[in-house]
C-alpha cells in the first residue's frame, strides 16, 4: 500500500522555519534561498502554505500581493515535485481566492 501524505493548509507563518521550506525555486536560474523564501511569505499581504504532516515540511505555497481594497495579483504558486498530480495547487489556489473574495475588482 503507498504512502498516504497529510496536507494541512494554513494561512501564516505560524510555527514555520526556514528548514521548512527547501527544494522550492526548481529550474530557475537563480533559485532562492530558504532565507529569502521566508522574506517573500512574510512580505506577502496574502499567503496559503501546504505542510506535508507526516514530514512537518512545507510541500506548496501560493502568494498574493494586494491593495486591500480592490485589485490583488498572484506573483508564486509552487508545489515540490514529488507532490504533483495530488491537487494541491487546486486546493491552494482555491484557499486563497477564499482569503481575498472581499476585493472588489469592478
């Protein structure tokens, strides 16, 4: 039988390190560090982070940049590899479309 992965999502920073957050940035061609990654989710006025919880390991993100009060713009959405094909991305777009419903895009 494979290996059941548990996904928790959560909408801060909470109890995440940067040990948390390594073999995100694949392909680029300067790939961020942990340190950095961390400055991005704390600098983001909107974030939703999907933690593998047998692994305790941040397995997706998604940011979102936002006035507040109508426009917001989505820079990173990001989901380690070996994680694909399990509908994470989805679930993160979807949690943060959830955060920012109260925007006003007339």
């Amino acid at each position: 039988m494979p290996h059941l992965k548990m996904i928790y999502y959560q909408t801060t920073l909470n109890g995440i390190t940067t040990s948390m957050l390594t073999g995100f940035f694949v392909g680029w061609r300067s790939p961020h560090t942990s340190q950095t990654h961390y400055q991005i989710l704390h600098n983001s006025d909107f974030i939703v982070l999907a933690i593998d919880t047998t692994t305790n390991h941040v397995v997706g993100f998604i940011t979102c940049i936002s006035d507040g009060i109508q426009s917001a713009f989505i820079p990173l959405l990001e989901v380690l590899p070996s994680y694909h094909r399990q509908s994470i991305g989805s679930e993160l777009v979807r949690r943060l479309l959830a955060q920012i419903e109260h925007l006003r895009c007339d």
